[in-house]
C-alpha cells in the first residue's frame, strides 16, 4: 500500500474558466500526483483525465456479470428518474465515479471554486488532538476583512499540504484496528453551509451585533484547526478532502447537498474502525459569482433530506446489534455495507402511515430539543444581542409552524405542489431504500474495479 496520495480530482459542473486556471497552477508546481475531473461538462483540460461515467457504468456491468442491478449502478452515477423529479445538484454521481477510479490509492478531492491558495496554521507546539473543540471560526462584516486576515505566500506550497493529508492517513492510532480513512481542510473564505442556522447556537453580544447581522447574510467565515485533529463524530467538510481508498470507502449519497455529511454517517455506520481527520491548513474558498444567504434564511425552519438519512445512519451506528458488536474485530468488511443497506430498505418499506408518524415524532423530539437549547439565550440577559435574539424566537416559531403544515415530514427539497402527500412519502421511502441497496451492493461494485 502506498503511503503517498497518487491523484487529484476536481469535481465541477460545467468547468469554468478559474477552474482551469486552478489546474495550471498544480501543473506548473511539477507535483507527482494524476490530475483528473468529473464534470457534466465535455470541455477538456490538456494533461487532465476526464473521468467517463458512461464508461464506468459498463465495466462494473460486464465484471460483476450483471449480478449487481442496472438500477443501483445508475443510481450511484447518474441518478437521472430521481433528477427529473427533484430539483437538485448531482455531485455525489461524480463524487461516486472518482471513488471508483481510483480504487486502491489514496487521494485528493477539491471543489471547482478551490482556489491553488493554501496557508498552514501557525503553532510551535503541534499537536494530535481528539477533541473537536479544537475548531475555531470567526466571522466577517465583509470580504476586505477577510482577505486581510491571512497572508498567503507567493510560492505554492502544495507539497507540504499534500505531505500534511499524507501524514493523517497514515497514522498508527494507539487503538486497535482503528485508521484515519478522510482527511479535511479548514476554510477561508465562504462558508460550505447552505444556511446560516449555525450562528443561531453561538452566542451573540450586543457589541457584535453588527457583525451578526453581516454574517447571517454575507456567508464569510474563516474556520481551522492549529492542531491535527481526529475524531469518530461524522462532521466532515469536503471542500478540500484527503481520502483512504485503499479500503472500502461508503458511496457518497448521488444527490441533494450535505453529501459529505451523508458519507461521514455511512463511513461510521460501514466502517466503525474509521476516523475522520482535520489538517492545520486552511484552503481559499472563493465562488463566482460570491453567494449571500436569502433575507430571513436564518429563521426559516426546514427539515431536509440529508438530515433524515444522517439521522438513521446514526441510529444504525448507536444500535443495540452495534454496541454488541465484537469489539476486537470491528473491521468486519462486506457484512457491515450488506447489514447497513438493509438497516435502510428496511425503513423505507414501512407502511406509509408507519413511516411518517416515524419521521414526525423524530422532527418534533429534535424540535424541542432545540427549543430547550435554545431557549436559554431567551432569559433576560442585556449582554445578548436583540437581532439574534429576535431570530431565535422567528426559528422556534417557524419550527412549531412547520409541524402544523400539510407537508409535514417530508424532506423541503421532496416538496413539490404536483405531488400528492402520498406520492412525496413514496419518493422519500424510494430514495432511501435505493441508497440502502447501493449500500448493500457497494463492495461487489468497488472489488469490480479492482485491477
């Protein structure tokens, strides 16, 4: 097994022109690593491969002599039927077809709005650190203030950074059989998240209400780590992410956003020996055009799907079979995806009635934990800011409201005034069981591309 990550690969829709100007700069820093993309679009990169999905598609056909269904493959790449009903992003089929093109290497993913900007975190005393506390963020009242606040070197230094990712994944934990299998980067620049709600659980004075109400709209943020950091808890960001694919890593969910989230949850769910890592490295996050939250996103209340698939990962991976797992052989390969993916199917072949009533009562637990929680920032302090105060009562407002509506339980992005109730629960329950399956077939898939 090689200690070195052997590719990059860039995952974007239609490759614009920063992208490429992106790759120039790897190229011209004369680093040993294959350079590759998954894209929608056709458009070509000299020195780049272009990973083929339709090519991809055929060859685990033809290797597993057809005993892994058509569907499941597709639904892996393509998902197309769930496409034409969903208005959505499709990264996880191209986060799919890289995993699979590079079976037994270790690698690199990087967003198409990455820019070949890198800065390591000063600390004299580094260290390996368990405890995710160690991740500190600030926010900005604009991009100046932003831009200001680190120094980026004129000579790339992606090798170091690279050496960094390496230096995690290959890790010797203390633990028995446990191994770094993803690594990640801190963020400089706009935030990854689609929502603002984050800023709703830190807590806001009077002096920064300024800068609150900047943040909850300008998405500017700088989050990093001053130490390596590792962790079993399933948050990942993988904006700029190292990978183990030396084992058997899980499918990326094909659609809808948090897919890193997805994938931290099945990682843990599939593969109980597996940790999660953060390098002292920060990378330049930098879309165009820049992007802002929606006025009022903060407050607005939305049950989503990632958040229900991630909730019965988590609900496999603190089960009663898991906790009486044989806890020195926790590597337990294939059984576990095949163990998971019926954990799924299983759910999703509920009853309709039984199914939603699961989902209602599990939303309306999280939201009065979140009304416990959040509620204490509602007694009477005059240090706290009123905008943020004022947000947490619209939040908890909506979540009541949200619980009264005609579509309660199904994930926002399923919603569509064309579909009946039934018709959306029936998506929903579709959607999980073909994960369930591409799941359960996932290691006959990734073994089909072993050379």
């Amino acid at each position: 097994m090689s200690k070195k990550i052997q590719s990059i690969i860039w995952i974007s829709k239609d490759i614009p022109e920063s992208l490429i100007e992106t790759i120039k700069k790897y190229q011209d820093s004369k680093i040993k690593v294959d350079l590759l993309v998954s894209s929608n679009s056709t458009k070509k990169i000299e020195g780049v491969k272009h990973i083929n999905k339709e090519e991809l598609y055929q060859k685990i056909i033809n290797k597993t002599n057809n005993k892994v269904p058509k569907d499941v493959i597709e639904f892996a790449l393509f998902s197309k039927d769930f496409l034409k009903k969903i208005n959505t992003i499709d990264t996880g089929t191209h986060r799919n077809a890289a995993i699979l093109s590079t079976v037994g290497q270790k690698f690199i993913f990087s967003d198409d709005d990455v820019l070949c900007q890198f800065h390591k975190i000063k600390n004299n005393e580094r260290k390996i650190k368990l405890d995710m506390n160690d991740i500190r963020t600030r926010y900005f009242e604009n991009k100046n203030i932003l831009d200001l606040i680190i120094d980026y070197k004129k000579e790339l230094n992606l090798k170091e950074l690279i050496d960094s990712h390496e230096y995690l994944l290959n890790l010797i934990l203390p633990e028995k059989n446990m191994k770094v299998l993803s690594t990640m980067t801190g963020v400089h620049g706009e935030s990854v998240s689609d929502t603002p709600k984050g800023l709703l659980r830190r807590v806001h004075t009077k002096n920064k209400e300024d800068l609150y109400k900047e943040a909850k709209i300008n998405r500017l943020l700088l989050s990093y780590s001053e130490n390596y950091l590792i962790r079993k808890k399933p948050h990942f960001v993988s904006m700029y992410s190292a990978f183990n694919n030396e084992e058997i890593l899980p499918p990326f969910f094909p659609i809808a956003r948090n897919q890193d989230g997805i994938f931290a949850a099945a990682m843990m769910a599939c593969m109980p020996n597996s940790m999660i890592g953060q390098v002292p490295w920060v990378a330049k996050h930098q879309p165009f055009p820049a992007r802002n939250y929606k006025k009022g996103e903060i407050s607005n209340y939305r049950f989503k799907l990632n958040t229900l698939i991630v909730s019965l990962l988590n609900s496999y991976s603190k089960s009663e079979y898991t906790n009486k797992k044989n806890t020195e052989n926790l590597n337990i390969g294939d059984n576990r995806y095949k163990e998971v993916g019926e954990y799924l199917e299983k759910f999703a072949n509920k009853n309709n009635d039984d199914f939603i009533n699961f989902i209602q009562k599990y939303i309306s637990t999280n939201i009065d934990k979140a009304t416990l929680s959040l509620g204490k920032f509602l007694v009477s302090n005059n240090n706290y800011s009123e905008e943020w105060q004022r947000d947490i009562r619209k939040y908890l407002l909506n979540a009541q409201e949200y619980k009264k509506s005609s579509q309660f339980g199904i994930p926002h992005e399923l919603i569509n005034e064309n579909r009946s109730f039934s018709e959306n629960i029936e998506l929903t329950k579709s959607l999980i069981s073909m994960y369930g399956k591409l799941l359960k077939h996932w290691p006959e898939i990734v073994n089909s591309m072993k050379k």
